[in-house]
C-alpha cells in the first residue's frame, strides 16, 4: 500500500467516524480507530503509522507477533481475534489491550502470566450477542460471572464489552446488537460499582451503527488496507 492510498483511506475512515459523531451529537475524540492489519504485512501497517494511525489490531498472534517486531517502534497494538488458551500467554504484555476474553479459564492463564510479569494487563470481554453456536464470545446469560472473576484477577483490567454481531447485508442490521452491548455495560458497570469505559464494536461495512450506539473502539481493517487475499 503506498502512502497516498494510505492516508486517502485513513481520512476516509476518520471523515466518517466524524460525521457519525457529529449525528448524533459525539465528540469524535471519544472514538478511537485501531487499524485491524491481519493478512497485511509490516509495510502496509508502516505506510499507515506514517500517516499518523498509532493504534493496530491483530487477530492471530503467531501473525502479530513478527509482524509487530518488523512494524515501526513506538505503536499500540491490539489483540481482537480468538485467543487459543495455548497461545494465551504469549499475548500478556505484548498487547495493550486484549479485546477477546470469553472465559474464566483464559482469564486464569493471563492473570498468572501477567503477575510472572509484573504487569497490569488490560481486557476487554466479548459477548456472544446473539447467542451464534459458531461464534467465540460469553453468553449474555454467564457475562456477570465471568466479569465478576476477572474483576478479582489483580494483574487484569477490565476495561468493557467487546462485540462481533451477526453478519447484515444492511449496514443498520447490527444496530441492535450494538445497543445490546451497551445496555450490558450499562448493566455491568452497575453491578461492579465502577465505570467500564470501552465498547468495542463496529468495523469497515458498519461503524456509523456503532458510533451511534456508543462504540469507544471502532475495529477498522479493509477500508483501510484493501482487502483481504
Ligand atoms: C477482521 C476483523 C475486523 C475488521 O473487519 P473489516 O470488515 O475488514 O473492517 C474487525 N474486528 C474483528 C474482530 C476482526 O476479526
């Protein structure tokens, strides 16, 4: 990807969170864009740092974890795919947030690999909305329990909710997934007494839903980098 394309489509996608925002009456600095590079190499993540993009997610770590070795210094990375219980661990430390805990044994294996590393690991929660039998993400019904053992977990942060709704052809299709996630935070956030700040929701085909309903995290890849071979 060279830079004129690059920072074409990174203001493209910035244009459209600002107009979402603005909608509905947002400020656009309380949603953050991380730039989703799997399937794209160190140089396409390069030409987008370039640009100013400082925030990158990946969904596989034995992709991430050369490729953010070979990226420029000095970028936040995010882990948003499906986290193998046997790669759990090489994800602490190395991601400043993990998007994708979904259950209490995952958050067991990062609590103990991140207090072996004297640090504070940030998580996210995903949610299986729609209760899809194929997709990762807690069950609604079980969110409380889970949230409630990884709230006790000193070297974990829980940051919020993260969601990948049901696939729409009409980009509103998710919308009601997104405010689903919201009330769940809401909801969440209540019963544990302490604010949990981040929703984690939207990607290319329907952040304008999302940013509607709250997302602090738009989770952008092909309209950023093309797509997908
Ligand atoms: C790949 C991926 C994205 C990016 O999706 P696009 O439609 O390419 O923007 C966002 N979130 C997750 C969890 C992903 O796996």
């Amino acid at each position: 990807m060279g830079e004129d394309t690059a920072k074409t489509r990174l203001a493209g996608v910035l244009e459209r969170i600002e107009t979402a925002c603005r909608a509905c009456g947002r400020d656009p600095a309380e949603v953050t864009l991380v730039a989703v590079s799997k399937f794209h190499d160190a140089s396409a993540v390069a030409a987008l740092a370039a640009c100013g993009q400082t925030i990158f997610g990946e969904s596989y770590i034995q992709e991430a974890l050369p490729k953010i070795e070979a990226a420029p210094a000095g970028l936040s990375w995010h882990f948003i795919g499906h986290l193998q219980r046997n790669k759990a661990k090489l994800a602490v430390g190395r991601f400043d947030l993990i998007h994708t805990v979904d259950n209490v044994e995952l958050a067991h294996i990062l609590q103990k690999n991140a207090a072996a590393q004297q640090l504070t690991q940030a998580v996210c929660l995903q949610v299986n909305v729609a209760g899809e039998a194929q997709k990762s993400g807690v069950a609604p019904e079980g969110l409380d329990a889970l949230a409630e053992v990884v709230a006790q977990c000193p070297n974990l942060r829980l940051d919020g909710l993260m969601v990948i709704p049901p696939v729409f052809d009409d980009p509103e299709g998710a919308r009601p997934a997104f405010a689903r996630l919201r009330e769940l935070r809401d909801a969440l956030a209540s019963r544990l007494g302490r604010p949990l700040p981040t929703l984690s929701m939207g990607m290319s085909g329907d952040l304008e839903a999302a940013v509607t309903e709250g997302a602090t995290h738009v989770r952008v890849g092909t309209d950023l980098f093309g797509p997908r071979i």
